[in-house]
C-alpha cells in the first residue's frame, strides 16, 4: 500500500502544480486510484479490462495511443512520464468514429484514474471543477498541436517542429510508431533522421 501511495503523490504532485488541492482531496483521491505495470509492446486493455472508463498518469514508461484504418496501425498519441493518456469523453456520448487501443512501448507503470471517481471528486469537491478545465486545456492544446503538425506540408518540417516540441522522446519511440504519427513513410523518417546534424 505504501508503494501506491508514493506512486499516487506523483499524480498529485503534478496537479497540485497547476491547481492547490486540499488535503482532503488528496486523501480521498489516493483511495480511490490504483497502480498497474504493462509490459513492453502489451495492449493496456490485456491488464485493465475497463479501460476505456479510465484516463491513466505515465508514473514511468511510454505509451501511445493508435487505432487501425484499412489494416494499417497509426499512432495518434504518445505520453511520457507525468502525463495523463485516455480518451475524452464525450457529454453527448456520440460513438467515436475509430477505437483507439493504448500500447506501452517500455515496460511502464500507469496510476488508473477511473472516470466514475473523477465525477464523484466534482460533486464532492466543486474547487476540483477549476483543475478539471486546467486538464482539459492541457489535453485541448495537445491535440490542437497534433493538428498542427499534421498539416505541415514538408515531412521534413514536421519531424523538426516534433523534434523542437519533444527533445526526449524522439529516440524513444520506434521508428514505425513515429512514422506513422508524424504521416510519412520509414523510410522517409530514416532518411531525414540520418541526414548530418546541422540538417536535420
């Protein structure tokens, strides 16, 4: 129990960075969340069975988020350590389009965040509303930028405007994942990534 707690005060941590949490916030929410450790290239849903009721905060590790179009597997989104990863849901509760699986690619542990307990912390705690549309203009600027950087013309261009954005994760992320999130070939990725310093 004591290693959870520790894991849990990373997650609170971080919010208490962009919103003050009371104690009894924290205390309440360290109960309700909970650890899981997903092996390197497993699907999260192979450990959490209800993941899609979830969010999840990258305590270590790397995750992505992909979904299959025409058999071909693209990544829509990748989360390092002290991020959260999950879908947002959506009040009309419309079906989305695609089902985007989340894959560890490291061995990663992931604190779980379930939604059901997120809706309990708005009705028990209001001041948790302000941190709620922090996160979700955190999780609105990522996917604007992801956006973005999907319309760069040049793949050229699109690797360097990644690379500027996200100087530790680059190396991280195998070449196919990072590929197809950035919409280019392999080869193209390898051939600008292998180009002299001073270019690329």
């Amino acid at each position: 129990m004591s290693e959870i707690r520790s894991e849990s005060e990373l997650l609170f941590r971080f919010l208490n960075g962009l919103q003050p949490l009371s104690k009894e916030v924290v205390d309440y929410a360290m109960e309700q969340t909970f650890s899981i450790t997903v092996k390197k290239n497993a699907l999260i849903d192979s450990v959490q069975k209800n993941y899609k009721e979830c969010v999840f905060f990258v305590i270590n590790g790397l995750v992505r988020g992909f979904i299959i179009d025409e058999g071909k597997d693209i990544t829509t989104c990748l989360a390092l350590e002290n991020t959260l990863i999950g879908s947002i849901r959506d009040p009309g509760n419309i079906s989305p389009t695609y089902f985007e699986h989340l894959q560890a690619i490291e061995n990663s542990t992931l604190l779980v965040v379930p939604y059901n307990f997120i809706d309990k912390l708005y009705d028990k705690f209001p001041e948790t509303n302000i941190l709620g549309r922090k996160l979700l203009a955190i999780h609105f600027n990522m996917s604007q930028e992801r956006s973005i950087l999907s319309r760069i013309p040049s793949a050229e261009a699109r690797y360097k405007q990644f690379k500027d954005n996200h100087p530790k994760i680059k190396f991280r992320i195998p070449l196919k994942y990072l590929a197809t999130y950035l919409g280019m070939r392999i080869e193209t990725l390898s051939r600008i990534r292998n180009k002299p310093k001073s270019a690329s």
